[in-house]
C-alpha cells in the first residue's frame, strides 16, 4: 500500500479490494428469452435489463469461420500446404456442431433462439 501513497490499513486495504474487483470482475448469464422463466429473472433483477449488455448470437457463415480460424492458427506454427484444409476443418467442424445442437434442442423440445 506504501507503494502507492496510501497508509496501510483495513478500510485502505479493503477500499483497494472493492476497487479492483470492481474494475475487473464479469458475471456472464446466459437466458432464454423463449423461456417462461425469463419473464420472472427480468421482474426478480430489473438491473438484468438496466445495467447489462445484451448480446445476440447467429449463425456465422462459412466465410467468417474460415477467416477467424485462419487469424487463429496464424500466430502458430508454420502448417504450410495443411493450413488452407485446418482451416476449412474447424469451420465444418464448428458448423457441424452447431447444427447437432439445434437437432438436439429440438429432438428434445428445448426452445433456442
């Protein structure tokens, strides 16, 4: 605490605490608003609404895949002539594992968005 000017003490110390985790902690909730639940969350916690940023998610075409697989692998090794085919991989993979999960959701009767 000396390092940054300030005495140390319990009420410094846990000011110091509340400060940094403030700065640097992130809750992610992930709901459905199809659900009924949804509905009882937003009346329960409002600040779910008012102090949140929402973000939606859908379905990125085969382009996007390959050209974030691509930036991914390209700060590792040198694949050479096996790169264009790993790239293409993790985009089919991704898409085929997206897909799995919607046939899932439905064969099960759960709701997705």
């Amino acid at each position: 605490m000396n390092v940054i000017g300030l005495e140390q003490s319990d009420a410094n110390v846990l000011s110091m605490w509340v400060q940094t985790l403030k700065r640097n902690l992130h809750i992610f909730v992930s709901l459905s608003p199809l659900q009924p639940e949804y509905r009882n969350h937003l009346r329960n916690f409002p600040s779910l609404v008012n102090c949140t940023t929402i973000d939606y998610y859908f379905e990125w075409p085969h382009d996007a895949l390959c050209k974030v697989a691509d930036h991914k692998i390209s700060a590792g090794i040198n694949l050479g002539e096996f790169r264009g085919g790993l790239v293409d991989a993790i985009a089919k993979i991704h898409k085929f594992n997206t897909d799995k999960a919607a046939e899932f959701a439905t064969h099960n009767n759960i709701p997705i968005s």
